[in-house]
C-alpha cells in the first residue's frame, strides 16, 4: 500500500468537519439469528477480516509537501497512506443488548470520528430477543463516497462471489511543468471547466428563486442525532411506477416530498408555499474500471413539490425535473456543484472549509440520496443480513437527510436529523409508509382502465 492525495472533493468533506458536524456516513444492518452469542461471534469476524482489507488501514494525515515529483500542488493537502499499526479493535465495537438498534445507532452517529487514524468503525448491536444482531458501520465521506463503502463494507461480509474490477491504467508520472505538447489541450479544457463553472453558478442562483423552504428543515447545528428507518415492499413501489411511468427513483423521491407535506402539516408548521430545494447525489463512479479511492460525486438539484395537495400532480413534477436535470446531464446545472471543489487548490480547501461548511444551507435544503446494493443475500458468521437503512451525513445548518437502498426485494428509508430540531422523527417515519398507501390508492383508477 502507498499513500495517495486526496480528491478534491474528498479534501472538501476533510476540511468542512467539526466537532458539532461530524461528515461521516453510515448503514446499519440487521442480521437474523439463532443464537444469543451470534452477536459477539460477529464481532470477533469483523475484527479478524478488517486486518487483512487493505482500505480499512488508511488514515488521513495532512500534506505540507508533494508526495512524488509530479505533485507540486499538493501544498495544504491531505493524503491516505497506510497505517502499520493498525489494531481492528480500536474500530470494532460490541455494546451492550438493546431494544431499538436506531435508537442506539443515533446516539453512535453523533460521534466524530478519531481523525488521527483510520477514519471508520462497525458497531454491533446485539438485540434484547436474542433474534437478531445489528452492525451500524462509520465511514469518513474523505475515506469513501456510498459505493466506496459498500465495497469496504462487504470486505469483512461472509465471502460472496463477485466480479473483479478491472485494473485503472497507470498514469505516467508528472513533472512540475505541464508537457508544452499538451498545451494547446489544456487550455481549452481550461476555459471548458471556467465555463462550466460559471454555469453551475448560474445554475445555483435560478434555483434560489421563487423557493421557500420550512423552518423544520434548517436548524442551528447542535451536534445530536436522530435515526429512524423505513422498511417498505419494493413491488407496491413498483405498481405506482407501472401505473405513472417514469423511474423506480423517481417514486421515491415523490414519497419522500409527499411525506414531509403530511409531516409538517401533523406538526402545525404548514406545507403551503413550501418547496424544498432537494440535493439528489449522482455517482460518477464507473462500475468495475474506476479508481476504488475517492468520491466521484456529481448531482441534480429539484424543488420538492411539498406544496402540491395532489400525490400523482407530486410525482410527475418530480418525473419532469428529474428528466430535465437527465437531459443536461450531471456535469451541469445547479446540482452539480460538488465539481466546483476540482477547481480549488489544496490550501484553498484547508483555508475556506468552514466557510463552505456554513455555506450548504444556501445550496440545498435537504439531501436526497440513493445507494445501491448487491441483489446477492449478504450474511455475517451465516447470519442473513434482512434489513440495510443506508444513513447519509447531515449538513450543517439542516436538520434532516433522507437516505434510500433496495435490497432482496424491499425499500429501506434511512431518515438521519437533528435530534433537537426533530424530536418527531418517527412521525416522519409514519408518513412514508402514509404516502406509499396514498399513491397506491391514487393510482387505482388507472390500473382498473
């Protein structure tokens, strides 16, 4: 293992953090058992199979100096290398049984993890019953990006077989002065990314207009979590689909906006008027060739139809602006503006994180994200993993964000808030499963044509 610069954007996630506004990503997993031990025989599994997975051993050091002779810019950046060191029980926990693994994975969440070493660690939870065991994983967003993690993830799984990726062609090294060949080449791809940049800033400021978010949704950080998960049946999501047309993700997304209408009309805030500006992350990652360190990050940004009494006028609001962001592709357009971080120095990054950090209330209100999953049974000591609530970070400045994987056949909803700004969580919880049943009602009278 060597060590490697950080991406841009994953300089980006490094910087932004703070004590109060941990940027780690999570998934908690149940897993069905037999036995009361099944539990700690996990976690005694996740130890032993950590040690020998090359990308749980990376820590995040900062860099005052290139690594090679090809990295002059590398001045105020960061780099992964390897830790020789590297003792798994330092990362692998097991905690006492409880009755409500979200209840104890929020309070996990909450905890910033140790910079100074690898950034990860895999809590297990066993389960008062003796029925089940759940692994709430940690993963630094600079470590990984959501299909980073599940790779790191189903490293310490019971061995599945799956396809291995193809090596990334090496680059040759580079000196301190560009090639004088590649000029003319580098210009223009110079005065593309200007441009594409100022169009994403455009981008972002249309989106501002005429967009009036809830109070709910925007909170001063306070550093406490809140977890509640969403467990639905992917075939009723599939007949709304059939029903409407459109995508499977497009459904989603709708539940999601006609949930937080009914969520904040039950809570006295209102939904009139409000129209949520959504980040929906797109991975740029390239199934099977890309480079396995890094987040490789774009996205769409729609207006949520909170606002709208109609669930089908909801759904097809968001169809048509899901299509429109398809149409200008991720590399384009408001929700884009991960990119802008490729055209920030290193030092840059360290010197104007916190600035970004305050500034992702005025991007977005509310992230929106997908993570997709093996359709393969993953199990852990030849416990069935059953249940998989993908749990994103929270931005500063917001007080929910919504995280969504299929898997075996079912819909997972990791919902992640503020625990001061949302005590009712659960209620928002209620109001999928509510939102699932009003679409399917909806959508009635067009099956029976």
């Amino acid at each position: 293992m060597t060590s490697d610069l950080l991406a841009p954007l994953d300089l980006a996630f490094w910087n932004i953090e703070s004590a109060e506004h941990p940027m780690h990503l999570g998934a908690l997993g149940v897993f069905e058992t037999h036995s009361p031990a099944a539990g700690a025989h996990a976690a005694d599994l996740l130890a032993a199979r950590a040690a020998g997975v090359p990308g749980l051993r990376m820590r995040i050091r900062d860099v005052w100096q290139p690594l090679s002779f090809g990295q002059p810019l590398a001045f105020g950046g960061a780099a992964r290398e390897p830790v020789r060191d590297f003792d798994p029980l330092d990362h692998v926990r097991l905690h006492a049984p409880t009755a409500d693994f979200h209840e104890s994975a929020g309070v996990l969440m909450q905890r910033q993890l140790e910079r100074g070493r690898p950034p990860w660690e895999a809590h297990v939870l066993p389960g008062v019953d003796g029925t089940s065991f759940a692994v709430l994983f940690k993963f630094h967003h600079a470590l990984a990006d959501g299909l980073r993690a599940l790779t790191l993830a189903a490293a310490v799984m019971d061995p599945m077989d799956l396809p291995e990726p193809r090596p990334r062609p090496a680059e040759p090294a580079r000196g301190f002065l560009p090639d004088v060949r590649k000029l003319p080449g580098l210009v223009r791809g110079t005065l593309s990314d200007v441009g594409r940049a100022l169009d994403i800033g455009a981008s972002v400021a249309r989106a501002t207009l005429g967009v009036r978010s809830s109070s709910a949704l925007v909170s001063e950080p306070t550093g406490t979590r809140r977890i509640a998960g969403v467990n639905l049946d992917l075939d009723e999501v599939h007949k709304i689909r059939k029903s409407v047309g459109g995508t499977v993700n497009d459904v989603l997304i709708a539940i999601i906006a006609g949930a937080l209408r009914r969520w904040l009309d039950e809570r006295g805030d209102g939904s009139e008027g409000v129209v949520p500006r959504a980040l929906i992350p797109v991975s740029k990652r390239r199934p099977r060739t890309a480079h396995p360190q890094g987040n490789r990050l774009s996205g769409y940004l729609i207006k949520l139809p909170v606002d709208d009494a109609d669930p089908l006028g909801r759904l097809d609001t968001v169809r048509t602006a899901m299509n429109r962001n398809k149409d200008a592709g991720p590399n384009r357009g408001a929700g884009a503006v991960a990119l802008l971080a490729d055209h920030v120095l290193p030092l840059g990054h360290r010197l104007g994180g916190p600035v970004v950090g305050q500034a992702a209330r005025l991007l977005f209100d509310i992230l929106v994200t997908s993570v997709p999953l093996p359709s393969l049974g993953l199990k852990l000591g030849g416990c069935p993993l059953t249940e998989v609530y993908p749990l994103a970070p929270l931005a500063r400045g917001q007080s929910l964000a919504v995280a969504v994987s299929t898997y075996r056949g079912r819909v997972h909803y990791g919902l992640v808030a503020d625990a001061e700004a949302v005590p009712d969580l659960d209620r928002l919880a209620k109001a999928v499963i509510a939102e699932v049943e009003a679409l399917n009602v909806a959508c009635a009278p067009r099956r029976e044509r």
